[in-house]
C-alpha cells in the first residue's frame, strides 16, 4: 500500500504480553497509535451500557 502512496496507520497495544502486532509492523507503518494512549478518549465517547 506504501509503494502506492497510500500512508498506513497501525493501531494496536504494546501493553500486552506477548505484544498483538509485530515490531516489524510498527515500524514500517507511517504512524502507530497505542490503544493506551486513547484509553481516556474512547472511555470518554463511548456510552456506558447502564446508561441505555
């Protein structure tokens, strides 16, 4: 996808062990996002059940 100009963003954790997505997959991607790091955002858009 890269060779065709498209820019690639992984999203995933390292938190986990073993880590779900390859180091070699994280460095060759234009840009990692840590699910961590949107921990607090998703927890803040994402309605609670027992809200209903």
């Amino acid at each position: 996808m890269q060779r065709r100009g498209v820019r690639v963003t992984v999203v995933s954790t390292v938190a986990s062990r073993p880590t779900t997505t390859s180091d070699d997959l994280r460095r060759q991607a234009d840009a990692f996002i840590d699910l961590a790091d949107l921990r607090l955002e998703i927890a803040r858009r994402v309605p609670s059940a027992r809200q209903g």
